[in-house]
C-alpha cells in the first residue's frame, strides 16, 4: 500500500486553521452551558464537512440571551408575586385588626344600662308611751297651782303644805311631782311676798330678807331672797 504525504500546508493556512479549531471549541463550550442536553461535539465535524461556526455562535448567543431574558423576567414577574402577597397579607391582618376592635367599640358605645333602684326599708316611727299620771299627782299639781298664785309661796313652802298633817296629807311622790311641774318663777314668788311684807307690815329689807329665807317663814332660797331685795324699789 503506497503511502500519500499529506501535501505541506503553509505557516497562514496552519494559523488559520488553529484558530478555526479554537473558535470551534469556544463555541462548543458556551452552547454546551447553554445546552447541556445536546452533545458537544455536534458542531465538531471534518475538515470537509466543517459548519459555520459564527452561525451557530449567534444562535447560541441568541438563545442563551432568550432563557437569561425569560429568567430575568420571571424573576421581576416572582417579586411582584412576593409584593402581591405581602400586600394581601396586610390587607388580611388589617381586616383582621378591625373584626377583633369591632366588638370593643360596639361594647364603648352600648347604652349602659340603667341604675338599679332600691326601694329603701319603709321607716318605722315608735311612739314612747307615756306612763299615766296617777290623779293623786294631778290633784297635788292642782292644789300647788292655787298655793303657788294665791299666796306666793315659795317652793319648799308649797312641797310642805301639800304633805303636812296639818295640811293636804299628800304623799310626797304626789307633792314632789306637783312643785316639779307647776309653772311658777319662784323669783317673782320671792319678790311679791317681800313686797307684802314691806306694804303690810312696813319691814326692813334686812328683816324682809330673814323672813323669807326663816324656816319657819317663806322658806325661799338665798338667791331667790337676794333678787327679791334688789328689785324691792322696781
């Protein structure tokens, strides 16, 4: 079998062709990122069926320009879906928000009911009954009205008449009740019975005060005498 020698290429067309080749590989490798599913050396053929190589250069730039557009655009089309959402979801909470404070304000601006009236216990009124006077007291009252006016006796004067022997024999509850409700000023009882004294009987005002106050006189105190004298001349 003779054997050819491959005819001698110049220094141009083997710069040429390596460059062809390292165009080629490039190539190769940016469509076999973009298009990992295609084999790499489908572009790679023989020196006589060698294809375009800036061809299918573009295409690959194109498509690999297309899927970065696609993906960019489907990531502007994920955040718009994010922002959609996070828009709803503040819609949710705001609506949330006001069904929870609805009932408070229905609750704030409800009429309050109206106060309970209590009826208050009805007041019961207990009248003191008074003890009966017995009619020996009323008779002793009676009896130390017309001593007391008549003859401007004095208190101790009255109380002895009322239960003396010698007198009205009154008992001397009976008595004590008459002088204590006989409605007498003992003071004008006093003057009067010094004035008697001094019209009738013409008495000093030393012996009209030791009259009135002698135990066995009129029997008034030493102020009631006292008034008397002071007011002998009125």
């Amino acid at each position: 079998m003779a054997i050819t020698a491959a005819p001698m290429r110049s220094p141009d067309e083997v710069n040429l062709a390596a460059a062809a080749d390292r165009t080629r590989r490039v190539a190769a490798v940016h469509v076999e990122q973009v298009l990992p599913e295609k084999p790499m050396n489908r572009f790679l053929g023989t020196p006589d069926g060698e294809p375009d190589v800036s061809t299918h250069l573009e295409g690959s730039m194109k498509k690999a320009a297309k899927i970065v557009i696609a993906t960019v655009g489907g990531l502007f089309t994920l955040i718009a879906l994010i922002g959609l959402l996070g828009s709803s979801m503040q819609t949710v909470q705001t609506g949330q928000a006001k069904h929870e404070t609805s009932p408070t304000t229905a609750t704030t601006n409800a009429t309050p009911p109206p106060p309970a009236t209590t009826t208050p216990p009805p007041v019961v009124t207990t009248t003191e009954t008074k003890p009966a006077v017995p009619i020996e007291h009323k008779s002793a009252l009676k009896q130390a009205e017309s001593y007391a006016n008549l003859m401007h006796m004095s208190k101790r004067g009255v109380y002895d008449q009322l239960t003396s022997e010698h007198g009205e024999k009154f008992s001397a509850a009976a008595a004590q009740y008459a002088v204590d409700n006989v409605k007498v000023d003992w003071n004008a009882q006093a003057l009067a019975s010094a004035k008697s004294y001094q019209n009738n009987m013409h008495m000093s005002p030393a012996a009209i005060h030791d009259q009135l106050t002698s135990e066995y006189g009129e029997k008034f105190t030493q102020a009631e005498a006292d008034y008397a004298l002071a007011h002998l001349d009125d």
